[in-house]
C-alpha cells in the first residue's frame, strides 16, 4: 500500500499542475491586457506613422476600445487562438444592426505587439503585411508603462 501512496504523490502533483495551469489563450490575453499606443499602420504597402500619433488600444478582459486622443473610436470584443500557427485574432464589433468580424494573426513579443488583419474579414492573412488592392492593415503597437 505504501509503494502506491509514493508513487501516486508525484502523479497527483503533476496532473494538479496540468489542471491548474491557464489554457494558452488565457495567458495571451492576460499577456495584453492594459494600454497599448500605435506605432505605425501600413496598408496597401505603405507605411503610416504621423496620421496614427494619437491612437491607443485599450485591453480590459475580452474588450478593445480603441481611442483617438481621449474619444472612442471603436469598440470589439477579442478572441485569440494562440494555438494556431500563425497565432489568431478576431476582432468583433456592432455596426447599427449588424456584427463585423475582422480576421487576422498576432505576435507578442514582450512589449511589441503586432497584428496583421484583413479589416473586411474577407480572407485571414498568413503572413505579416500589405498589397495593394486589399483590405490587409499591419498594425504595430507598444505597450504604455504605467
């Protein structure tokens, strides 16, 4: 009975920590929680920096609020799928009546944040970047020390 006990210990310890543990998604999402500011927006293949000067992303739980300056621009709801390579982002908001769906990909890394969207949620992006003639938008972001 005792070679049981100890050899169930340490299997009680490791399935504890394996149930215990946050799925993936939850540790992005808490990984960008907070303020992040807009360092540059390409679209088409161009890059543009001085137009977005002004721009914050907000993360509270599953919600971004995006301002320009101290006004709300938009408002969506997040869902990420860090488990697909390249990880996966959606971004869902309420125009009037109807529900868009943006698709897209991310990376974190540590305060850089970087996101490759199709902002008509036509087509989801594989790669980061831009052409001429999409809707594809390469946002890059960094995080607001508090």
């Amino acid at each position: 009975m005792r070679a049981i006990l100890l050899i169930s210990s340490p299997l009680i310890l490791v399935l504890g920590s394996l149930i215990a543990a946050p799925a993936p998604e939850e540790k992005d999402l808490e990984k960008i929680q907070g303020t992040w500011k807009l360092e540059s927006v390409e679209s088409q293949g161009q890059v543009f920096i001085e137009q977005y000067k002004e721009w914050t992303f907000n993360i509270k739980d599953d919600k971004l609020t995006i301002k320009i300056g101290d006004k709300v621009h938009n408002e969506y709801t997040i869902k990420i799928d860090p488990d697909k390579k390249p990880k996966t982002i959606d971004l869902i908001r309420k125009a009037g009546d109807q529900t868009l769906t943006e698709t897209g990909i991310y990376e974190l890394d540590g305060d850089t944040w970087k996101v490759c969207n199709d902002d008509s949620g036509a087509t989801r992006p594989m790669e980061y970047g831009t052409k001429e003639g999409t809707r594809l938008e390469l946002i890059m972001m960094k995080r607001v020390k508090q």
